[in-house]
C-alpha cells in the first residue's frame, strides 16, 4: 500500500530533494540539481508571496518511492482570468500504484483550491525547470532542465493528462571561424540604431544591469506560455543566484546611447558533467569542478535571449552572436545547447537554421481537467 505524506520537517524536505538522487543513481545522462538551490527555492522563493504550495512524499514497504509538488500560481490565474494548478518536482518509480497516489493528491488538494485544472511539470515561474521530457532520453540533460525515466509519460497518460504544449531543444554546431558576414553586420547594425556591446570583464561589471535583463525578460516573454512576471523581490532574489559567478565572455548585453539595455543572451560553459561529478554537493570538492568546468569545457548551454519590441526583426540578435560566438572560438566550445524553447517560437528556432541544429529533446506541459 502507497503511503503519501505531507512533507512538514527540515528533515521530510532534504528527503524530497534527495529522492531522485536515489532513483537516478548510476543514469549517466540525469544531471542532479544543487541541494543548496533546491532547499533555497522551496523553501525561501520570494515567488511565495503569490504562490501556495505543497510538497508530498509517496512511500510504500516504508520506502521512498515518489513525490510531488502542488502549485498555485495566484499571479497566473490573475493573468490569465483561468482557475490552473500546477504540478512539479515530480519523481516515481515505475509503479502505476505510486504515480497514481501522487496524482490523485495533488489533484484533491488542487480541487479545494478551487482549480478545475492542473498542468506541468512547471515550477514557480520560467527560471524553474519545467516540461516533462518525452524525446531524447539517451542525451545527456542540461543544469537547467529535467531529466526523467522514459516510462514517466505513459504514467502521466495513465493518469488522464494530456498534451498541453510541447518545447524542443536544438544541439548546435559551432563554426570553425567566426563567418565574415556576422562581423560587417554587426558594425552596420551598431552604427544604424547607436547600440553598443557592454564591456566587461568581471560578474561586478554586469550585475548593475541584472535587474534591467530581467525586467526586459518580463516584457519579451510576457505572452510565453505558462510566464508570469518577476517582482521586484524576484528579481533580486535571481540577481544575486545567479550574477555573482557568471563568465561575462558567455554573455552579451546590448545597450543604446541612453545606457539601456535592449537585448542580451546569456549563455554558460555545460556544468552538466561537472555538476554530475559534485553530486549535488559544492562542498567540500563541488565546486572544484564546477569552477574546471567554467575554464575547459567544449559544450555551452544557451539559457536566455531577448531583445526589446522596437529592436525586434532588425538584426539586433547578430550583435549578440557576434559577442558569444567570439568567447566560444576563444573558449574552444564546439556544441552548443539551446535548452527548451516552445514549439510554436519558431521566430527563436529561426535563429539557429545556419547553425547544423538537431532536433534531439522534446518536451511536454500536460494537462488535466479536474472534475468537480
């Protein structure tokens, strides 16, 4: 019989984020998340200002056997006029009986929260891993997506859930030689609209535009599914996770004659391999191999571009190609992944048809209407 629990203690949450260590154990394509983060975002998320939320642990023989996670996004439903849940951090064994409990929580809770459906894997917002992967399972996965077990989507569709929306990820080829076209473009862009590429050389040098990129993320992913604008709190909360260790090579912020950002792309060397090797852990060795994996590495993921409305469609993404693809060179990257993007982006998947991309992931928001 399936036990399944409302996670109340310190202890029951270390166990929630430490379940898929267990599962995953000896899979060499799961990356594992960093414990620190993950106690960081469900437990002090500033996103809990308009989020409730649930955490459950599903045991069976007195054994950990899955979890899940209960989302209301109140700014979401506010947005979108809809009455949604989400479901995230979701793991199981391939035990229908297991994955049904979970479900049939979550929905229940759902239910006397007034939702008439739920939706995920999602998390509290967009910086959040999200979709379920249901193509690419022999590919190594990235630090900022999930990785599942291929029997997950039959258990989903078991349950009752069905696609809501899917995202694919590309891999990239990087050229050999920065192609002359890029660099005559770029000059004739800057020269046209006044931008100029941020210079800098250090994470101190770019962390007082953070809170601009975000802000400019707000505005260019707004009608993306499933988004939810960042507050002030967020973003800060972000700004200080993330801005402190980035390599400023990896990313390219565009400015105008007014000192405002109206574009960037952030991209980082893979910590997939290196964050496999830490086990979760940046102490006491972790981050020895995070920071080798910052300095020699020949893999780099794409997390974010965006470029403000009126710079759209004039050629402004070239400035930021042109910035990245120089560190890459230098760096001796040769594949690039551009992590999730949706199906229907097909203005970012355009982005990329000169670059040998190959379709290798796919995944998925399922969906379920709760009956009353």
């Amino acid at each position: 019989m399936v036990e399944v629990r409302e996670v109340a203690t310190s202890g029951e949450l270390r166990a929630f984020i430490k379940f898929p260590f267990r599962l995953y154990e000896g899979n060499p394509n799961w990356v594992p998340p960093i414990i620190f983060d993950e106690i960081t975002t469900l437990k002090k998320n500033p996103a809990f200002e308009h989020c409730t939320k649930k955490y459950w642990l599903a045991k069976k023989n007195g054994q950990i056997v899955g979890r899940i996670a209960g989302i209301i996004n109140h700014a979401e439903n506010k947005k979108t006029g809809k009455h949604a849940a989400r479901l995230g951090w979701i793991d199981f064994t391939d035990d229908p009986e297991v994955s049904s409990a979970l479900f049939q929580t979550v929905e229940k809770w759902a239910r006397e929260q007034s939702a008439d459906h739920i939706h995920g894997p999602l998390g509290f917002t967009d910086m959040d891993k999200e979709g379920l992967l249901v193509e690419g399972f022999g590919e190594l996965g990235t630090f900022a997506t999930i990785y599942n077990h291929p029997y997950y989507p039959v258990h989903f569709e078991a349950n009752g859930y069905g696609k809501s929306i899917d995202w694919v990820e590309f891999e990239i080829d990087v050229p050999k030689e920065m192609p002359p076209r890029i660099a005559g473009f770029s000059k004739k862009v800057q020269e046209r609209y006044g931008l100029r590429q941020l210079e800098a050389t250090k994470p101190s040098q770019i962390k007082p535009y953070a809170g601009q990129v975000f802000r400019l993320l707000n505005e260019a992913y707004s009608d993306l599914y499933g988004f939810v604008e960042l507050t002030e709190k967020q973003i800060k909360f972000y700004t200080d996770q993330y801005f402190t260790f980035i390599n400023p090579g990896f990313v390219s912020v565009i400015l105008n004659q007014q000192d405002e950002v109206v574009a960037f792309g952030i991209t980082m060397p893979s910590l997939s391999r290196a964050v496999q090797k830490a086990k979760g852990r940046l102490i006491p060795f972790g981050f020895l191999h995070i920071l080798r994996a910052m300095k020699k590495n020949d893999r780099a993921d794409f997390y974010l571009i965006a470029t403000r409305s009126e710079y759209r469609n004039k050629g402004v993404h070239v400035l930021i190609f042109e910035k990245i693809l120089s560190t890459f060179l230098k760096f001796g990257i040769k594949k690039v992944e551009t992590n999730p993007e949706l199906e229907t982006n097909l203005q970012v998947q355009a982005i990329w048809k000169d670059y040998q991309p190959r379709n290798h992931k796919r995944r998925r928001c399922y969906v379920k209407v709760l009956s009353t």
